[in-house]
C-alpha cells in the first residue's frame, strides 16, 4: 500500500503521494504490532537516508516500476492524470487507446474496449475512490478489536490485495514518469511486495542477492480435454476437464508457494494451465525437490495423461531494470519450459522407471474413458455397457455442481492430512461439492471446495477447524463477481461459535467460464439433443476463438514483472469472465442453453 496515496492525490488533488499513503494507513488499517512501523515505511519510502526496512521497500518499488528508475535522470513530468494505454495498443503510435478509470467488474467489461481520451478526470477518480474507501473502512471494522496475530495479518492482506484488484487494475501507477503508461498500481502494488518479501528473504537466509522465476505450463491440455475415446455420455465430462485443469494448475502453484514460506501474493499470474512465481533466491537442490514433489504429484493424480512442465531461471536486480535483459530472462525461462516439455517426469523417472512405464497388473475393469481401474463401474446407455472409474464419474459431476455454485472455497493445508478422504464432501443439503479437487489424497497440500452460497462455504470451514485440521490460507473466492462488500458485512456480524471464523479467511473473487447447457432433467446436455434442437439442420454449430500473434504482443509488451502481471491478468479477464458474460446479455436463457463453452 506504499503507493495508495497515488489513488488519493488524484482524487483530490491535494498533498504528496508517500504523505497520502501515510495517512491512509493511520486513518484505515486496523491497529496491530507493527502499524507504526508500515506508517513511517510509506512515508519515507522516497526519502534518503533511510533504515534498511524502509531500504527494502523502495528497492522493490524501483525494481519492480524499471522504467522509472532508468528514467528518473530525466526529471521530465508528464502528467499523472494520464490513462493506462490499452496492452494491444503498446509500441502503437497508430491506435491510441486507454483504458478508463473504472473497477475490475464484469457488468463494467466495455472498459476493455479503450477509448482515445488520454487524459482522465478529477471526477472518474473520485467516484471509484468513493466505494474503494467504503469497503477498505468494512475491512477495518471487520479487525475492530485489532489485528492479534501473524496468520490474521497474512488474511487481511490477501483481501486488501483483492480490493487493490478490484479497484486499482485499471489506474495507472506512474503515468507523470513513464513515456508510455502500461503500468498497473494493482500489478506495482503486488509485485513490489513479492519482492520486498524475496529481498527479506534473501537477507535473512543469507542467500544470494537473485531472486528466481518458476514457470510451470500443464503439457497435454487438448488431448486430456477431448479424450482419447468417444461414447455417448462423453460430453458431460468435457467442461469439467476444463475447468479442472485451471483448478489443478492453480493448486500447483499454492504447494510451491507454501513449501518455499511465500504468500499467494508471490504468484505473478495463473491461468489457463499457466502460472508464474516469483520468489527469493531458492537454492537448485531445495528447487528441484520441491518439482520433484510435484512430478510424485501428477503422476499419482492422473497417472501420467497430462504432464507438467516445470523451468526456473535466476534473475539479478540488473535484469528487473533493464527492460531488453529482462526479456531476455523471460524467452530463457520459457526456452527451458519448452524443453522440460520434452523430458516429462524427468526427476522422478530414474528412481522409480517401471511406476511410469509398467508393466501394470490389471485386475477388475478397467475405465473405458481413462483407463484407470479404481472403482470401476458399469453403466448402459442406450443399450451398450460403459465402464467408468470414480474419477471419471465425479469429473462429470463438477460441471454441473460449478454452474450453480456462487462461491469457491481454496485451503492451504500446514502438514499432511491423515485422512485425505474426510476433505471430500459432497453434500447437497450442506451446498458444497468437492469432487476431483481435493489434491491431498494424491499428495499436495490443497483442496477445494465449491459453494452454493457463503454458508455454505462458512459452515464446512467451521467444521474442518473444529476438527483440528490446520490450514495456512483459507480463501474463500466469490466467483465471477468482484463486490465483496456483502462478504465483509457477512463475517463482521458473525457471531456464536462462528465468530472466530471472521480473522481466519480471506475474501476474494475469481473468475470462471462455468456456463453448461442442461436438459430438463437437469443433466449436462449432449450434443446429439442439441443437434436434434436446431432447426433447419439437425447440426451443432462449432466457434473457436484465437488472439493474433499472442506471444509476439507479449513480449513487445513485457518489459519489466508488473507488465506481465497486468497483460496475463488482463487475458484472463478476458478468456474466463468476460466471453461468458457478453453471451449472456446477448442470449436469452433458453437460447444460453444451446450453448456449450468448452474451454478457455
């Protein structure tokens, strides 16, 4: 929040910036050990000389805003009420497009279309400033006793954080430096602190000055999706492996993040099979036997009918200042991912050769769609036998129990979970699915949970925590809708045996392309029955959307961690929330029905 006073200043055109921030941390963060201490961090994060946690903090402030320091000899002063440039408009003198000042919010999602006006007004900050102060100040109330102890203080970041999403992503950090305005405060925000936390890290371990970037793509996405057979039922497998994947790459991600002492904060980006991690300096061989967890991981999960490919590079504070060295390490670390890609399991395959290839007693069935043989059952469908495993017969379940679910419930868990099992509830009359997602009983340390509504998502909390399980973070994530003004009210008025609940979650929002078509009966709907519906042709219609030398405008883009952060995110706001959302205003129900979204 080092930076908030920015979002204050041009509000009200009044005061310094550090000052502002300053002011906002006395007046709206709960009281806690350390308050005075963040206080005078803001305040003093532009200032010489300074103590070396205030150092910390405004090396990770040049390091993650590069630009800026290279231009600051410069001292040229350009205007801070100037817009975001639109990401496919970057290095293009021909279109000039921004972005307005508006909130991250679907119903708002012609933001994304730009508009030609460079220069934003008094009064577009001021009326987002507005309703981001009034949930900052429900936050408050919600630790009005105070904030006690450090797992309080790591929730009460995270949900600032998702408030600093919402309503920041689209203010520009530091529009009076920059020749061209492409930094995001939210993206300056979250990255200046996962490497303040790396610098912390490093200084306190007495490792190297570097930080490293993990890279880590899901391999074999399309075939897992589609399926290597096809029968009549297929389909309503289809969206659920989709959705699967993302939850799957995301947990991923979580595991390393906790194994090597991080927050959630220092993933850089997840999305569509994708993520990114920055960390501190994390020696090769406590690296490689992190990844060596995770290959154990996939192959025990899926018996190797996806992969992940898996690469690290090691980046100096040289490379984060110079936008053509930190390219450079980008295309080094995704060369490397693309070669892990070739060497699939590669850190597990040696010790334990015949667990990948065989040979395999098979007894009993075995599944007609994965092949697997836990749990296999028969079932007939017009007339012909198909035999599934638990697995597979839950994975059609997630798409339908997804479509009605408002909320989506991510724990971190501290140590390994003695009964996995008791983490998968599927209960209807509780309104919570968990179905694929609960990834202990296959050896990483996070589950998830659908909701059908906060209760729901509060109730199975207050049971885990009341059997004694111990979580690092407990997320409770609305999904796809970023007012979270109601969920705060919500957990400041709990009470009862339920109050304690309140300090031991974060509150955030997520966004998912859950849309499945149903039949009357209220299954997943299949192809044929939608074909037999259209008139005219008794045919489906087939649309596949592509963006244009995607990876090209990414790297044209990408000049320092906070641009890749603000493209990433802004594409997947795109792909996973907004595709949905516009077919929707433009489709009646019935007509939303005869649409199938496979994956984005």
């Amino acid at each position: 929040m080092h930076d908030i006073g920015k979002f204050y200043r041009r509000a009200y055109r009044r005061g310094n910036h550090a000052t502002l921030s300053g002011e906002f941390v006395e007046k709206y963060v709960p009281e806690f050990q350390n308050k005075k201490l963040i206080r005078d961090l803001v305040l003093k994060h532009h200032k010489e000389p300074v103590d070396r946690a205030t150092q910390i903090i405004k090396e990770a402030d040049w390091l993650s805003a590069a630009e800026r320091r290279e231009e600051r000899a410069e001292q040229e002063y350009r205007g801070e009420m100037r817009r975001m440039k639109h990401i496919f408009a970057a290095h293009d003198s021909k279109h000039e497009f921004y972005y307005r000042i508006a909130p991250l919010d679907l119903k708002d999602y012609r933001i994304l279309e730009g508009n030609t006006r460079e220069e934003a007004s008094v009064a577009e900050y001021r009326a987002l400033w507005g309703p981001f102060l009034e949930d900052v100040k429900r936050l408050k109330e919600l630790y009005s006793d105070g904030i006690k102890d450090d797992q309080s203080l790591r929730h009460y970041i995270k949900t600032l954080l998702e408030l600093l999403r919402e309503y920041t992503f689209f203010i520009p950090s530091a529009p009076s430096r920059e020749v061209e305005v492409r930094n995001s405060l939210y993206a300056h925000h979250k990255t200046t602190a996962a490497l303040a936390s790396a610098i912390l890290l490093n200084e306190r371990n007495n490792l190297d000055e570097k930080f490293t970037i993990i890279l880590g793509d899901v391999a074999g996405i399309q075939r897992y999706v589609y399926g290597s057979r096809t029968y009549k039922g297929a389909l309503k497998a289809l969206r659920a492996r989709s959705i699967y994947i993302s939850i799957l790459t995301e947990a991923v991600a979580r595991h390393i993040v906790n194994r090597l002492g991080l927050l959630p904060l220092n993933i850089a980006f997840c999305s569509g099979g994708h993520f990114m991690i920055l960390a501190h300096y994390v020696e090769e061989d406590e690296l490689e036997e992190i990844l060596k967890e995770i290959e154990e991981f996939m192959l025990r999960e899926q018996r190797g009918r996806i992969g992940l490919k898996l690469s690290y590079v090691y980046v100096s504070r040289e490379d984060f200042t110079n936008g053509e060295r930190f390219r450079n390490r980008l295309e080094e670390v995704v060369w490397k991912l693309r070669e892990s890609g070739f060497s699939l399991f590669r850190r597990i395959m040696h010790e334990n050769f015949e667990a990948i290839f065989g040979p395999f007693a098979v007894k009993g069935d075995t599944c007609y769609s994965c092949g697997g043989t836990e749990r296999v059952e028969v079932e007939v469908t017009d007339g012909r036998k198909i035999y599934l495993c638990e697995r597979c017969r839950r994975m059609r379940e997630l798409a339908r129990e997804l479509r009605d679910s408002k909320y989506m419930l991510a724990i971190s868990w501290s140590d390994g979970i003695a009964k996995p099992e008791e983490l998968s509830i599927d209960d209807p009359d509780y309104g919570v699915y968990t179905g694929p997602l609960n990834f202990t009983s296959s050896g990483l340390l996070v589950s998830y949970h659908l909701c059908k509504d906060l209760d729901s998502a509060l109730r199975l909390i207050h049971m885990f925590l009341k059997q004694g399980l111990k979580a690092i973070d407990i997320d409770i994530y609305k999904i796809n809708d970023t007012d979270l003004g109601h969920e705060l009210e919500r957990l400041r008025n709990l009470d009862g045996e339920y109050k304690d609940i309140a300090h031991k979650v974060s509150i955030g929002f997520k966004f998912i392309s859950k849309h499945t078509p149903l039949s009357g009966e209220g299954d997943i709907r299949e192809f044929d029955d939608m074909a037999k519906a259209s008139r005219g042709s008794k045919m489906i219609g087939y649309l596949k959307l592509d963006i244009d030398d995607l990876g090209k405008r990414l790297k044209e883009y990408c000049e320092r961690i906070s641009d890749f952060l603000t493209f990433s995110e802004t594409m997947s706001f795109i792909t996973e929330g907004c595709i949905e959302h516009m077919l929707s205003l433009h489709f009646n129900r019935d007509d939303m029905n005869k649409l199938y979204l496979i994956y984005s």
